[in-house]
C-alpha cells in the first residue's frame, strides 16, 4: 500500500484561501522518478507533454511521487490492446494545474491473464476506469473492491474491446443475424506468431 501523505491544506493562497498548484517542471519530477526506479525510462518530453514507462509493480509509488509534486489531476487511465506484441498497454494521464504538464505514465502486462494492482489507494478516481477496462479488456485489478459489472449488463461473451474480438460472429452466434455482403468487413487481427 502507497503511504498518501498529500495535504491540500498546505497549498492554499496564504491572501485568498483559494488552492495554490504547485509548479514543479516536469523534467525534475521524471528525473527524480527515474533515479528512484531502476526500471524508469524517459520516453519523450515535447512541449506541455511528457511520457515516462516504469514497470508494472512500480506504478502506484511513481504516480505517488508525481501527485507529491503537483502532478495531482487524474485524468484517466487507458488500455490499449497490443495484440502483435501479445500485451496491454496500461496508460495513466495526470495533469499539474501548476506546471501545466499533461503526464502519460505507462506500462505493459501480458495479454494473458492480464493482472495489474489497483492505484485507488493514490488516485480514488481510478476506481471507475479499472472497472471499465475490467469488463472491456478482461484486466484484473487486485485492490480495487469495485470490478462488478459496469457498462455490458448480462453480457456473457468475452472481452469486447480487445483486437480478436469478432464482433460479427458473436452478433451472428447469440441473435441469429446474418451478414448481408461480407466483402464490405474489415480485416481480422492475427495474433502473435500467427502467420
């Protein structure tokens, strides 16, 4: 579990009582992430953007040490289905009201049985897109409480977002609809090592 030691309370306008963000540049925060995790790689940094991969078991302490720094807006977390690599792609999206940074933190798992823990215990907005990509791309998150059901009610197929979905089949397989001009479909994605 990530020790959240953030306080609001010491970031207020001393003159307004309003909140204060901090601006911290983007370059000393990745640095310090990367000094702090062996597995930490600065990816590209270009203009108001930055991108930084760690490992999978490092997410949660480098998105502490970013929220720390000012790095505090959640924005979302996204999954992006690498199926020629046989991976996913985890993306979180944190922005600094201070700095005016948009940060991409990410990492990848395996595609099977893809498992990921939770990071509500830094960010609690999290809850709600674990639990989306839970159902559309079939990734566990151990920790978060909340991995029911959310969108797809009833649905008893499997993951309808990841690339080797075939949407048509399972549409012709559980209502009996037929496709009228197969020509007109797109490409089937192959898997890795399919030829």
């Amino acid at each position: 579990m990530v020790e959240d030691s953030y306080d609001h309370t010491k970031r207020k306008d001393q003159r307004t009582g309003t909140y204060k963000p901090k601006n911290i540049p983007v370059d000393d925060v990745m640095n310090e992430v990367i000094r702090t995790f062996s597995d930490a790689e600065r990816i590209e940094r270009k203009g108001k953007s930055a991108e930084v991969v760690v490992g999978k078991f490092t997410v949660s302490e480098t998105l502490a040490i970013f929220k720390k720094r000012g790095y505090d807006h959640f924005v979302a977390l996204t999954c992006i289905d690498l199926i020629e690599e046989d991976q996913f792609e985890m993306v979180y999206h944190l922005f600094s009201y201070g700095a005016k940074v948009h940060v991409y933190l990410k990492t990848r798992i395996d595609r099977e049985g893809p498992s990921i823990d939770s990071v509500i215990e830094v960010f609690r907005p999290a809850i709600t897109y674990e639990r989306e990509i839970k159902e559309m791309f079939g990734v566990d998150f151990p920790g978060n409480p909340r991995l029911t059901q959310f969108i797809l009610e009833d649905w008893e197929g499997p993951p309808p977002m990841l690339k080797d979905f075939d949407s048509i089949q399972y549409v012709q397989d559980h209502f009996g609809i037929k496709v009228r001009n197969p020509k007109t479909l797109p490409p089937k994605w192959k898997k890795a090592g399919d030829a």
